[in-house]
C-alpha cells in the first residue's frame, strides 16, 4: 500500500495584512509614512577581510629551515656576546667608581689632616711673633746679662779696693793711738814716720776724715746679695 509524502510539493504564500504594502524578495523595505530616516551609525567599521590562510607550500621546509635556524642562534649568540659585554663594563664601572670613592675619602681626610695642622703652624707662629715681640720690648728695656755681669763686677772691685784701704787707715789710726801711750824713746823715729804718711787717707774722697785722737770709722755700706738682683734674661 503506497504511503502520501509528507512534503509540500508547493510554497504557500506568505501572510500579509490586510491593506499592507507588498514588498518583493530582494527590495528593501519602505518607510514609514511620518517617521524620520534612521541615521546610519557613523563608528561602524567594515570587519578587514580575513586573511589568507597560509598552505604548507608557504612555510620554510628542508634546507630554508636550517638556514633560519643557523640565522636566528648566530642572532642570539651576537645578543648573548653583547650582553656579557655590557655586564662586564658595568661591573667594571661599578669597581672603578667603588675605588674612586675609597680615593676620594682617603684624599678628604688628608686634606682635614693638612688644614688642622695649618691651623696649628699659624697658632705657633702667632705665640712665636708675640714671643718675640715681648723679647724685643725686654731687650729695649733692660740692660743685658752681659752688662749685669760686668756692672756687677765693676761694684766688687770698688768694693774690694776701698776695703782694703779702709783696714788700712784702721791700722795706721790704731798705731797712732797707741803710741800716744808710748814714751818718746820707745816711740820709733825717722823712717817709720815717713813711712806711716802713705797711711793717710785724707785726701781719699771715699773715706770719711780720720782724727788722730778719735777714730770713728763708719761700717762700709753692705753690698746687696746675688740672690736680691732680679734673675737676669
């Protein structure tokens, strides 16, 4: 028994309202009456075409493919050389710029050292210039050791001379008294008189007048000590 196909051997056509404008495949379709156009959307882009799938006849097979290969290793190597380079130049650097600094603080405390001992010389020189300018004003104002020494012995000379002559007349005076005791014979005569005038100290300036009766003798005037004169320069 023959059983009826299912399918629709015609197309309906379509449904349309009733009063609706047709509109044939392929047309677009109309307005609205009393609406404005839709503005098209200014952004949108055409999508880019796709690009062109690549077949194997493309892509580098056999000996192309060793030559890349070789190609790209001698560019790495070259970049791996230039990076070892530059690696070894900034350690480099980075010593030669340690050792600098080093040198540098070292050059810094020698100069800290020199100026302190600059300092230093210019404070001596200043003690040494006042020093030398308090030894000129002594030197202005008082007399040398030299001079002390030779005014010194001068005054021990006149001092040991009129002593002497001082005993002397003390012993002249005193033989003259006691021969006021004395007979006249027992009395030397002629020379010892003569010779007793060398004894008179009258006409000496610096002893005092000596009377043949009384004999009052002054002590000479004491010498001041060493140790009183102001310790010498």
């Amino acid at each position: 028994m023959p059983t009826a196909s299912r399918t629709r051997t015609g197309t309906a056509a379509p449904k349309t309202r009733v009063g609706a404008p047709t509109v044939q495949p392929g047309q677009p379709f109309p307005q609205r009456a009393n609406r404005p156009p839709r503005p098209s959307n200014q952004g949108t882009q055409q999508r880019p075409p796709a690009l062109p799938a690549h077949g194997p006849e493309r892509h580098p097979q056999g000996e192309e493919s060793d030559i890349v290969h070789a190609n790209c290793n001698a560019i790495f190597k070259k970049a791996d050389q230039d990076r070892r380079k530059l690696t070894s130049q900034l350690k480099e650097a980075a010593d030669t710029a340690r050792r600098w600094n080093f040198e540098k603080a070292q050059l810094q405390g020698k100069v800290r050292k020199l100026l302190s001992e600059l300092n230093e010389s210019k404070q001596k020189t200043q003690e040494l210039e006042k020093r030398l300018d308090d030894a000129t004003l002594d030197s202005t104002n008082y007399v040398s050791r030299k001079e002390h020494e030779k005014i010194l012995k001068e005054l021990f000379d006149a001092s040991s001379s009129v002593t002497k002559m001082v005993e002397a007349g003390i012993n002249a005076s005193q033989n003259a008294y006691i021969s006021t005791f004395l007979s006249d014979s027992d009395v030397a005569q002629g020379s010892w008189l003569d010779q007793s005038k060398q004894f008179d100290m009258l006409d000496n300036p610096v002893v005092p007048d000596v009377n043949a009766s009384t004999f009052s003798m002054p002590d000479p005037p004491a010498l001041p000590g060493f140790d009183d004169y102001v310790e010498m320069p």
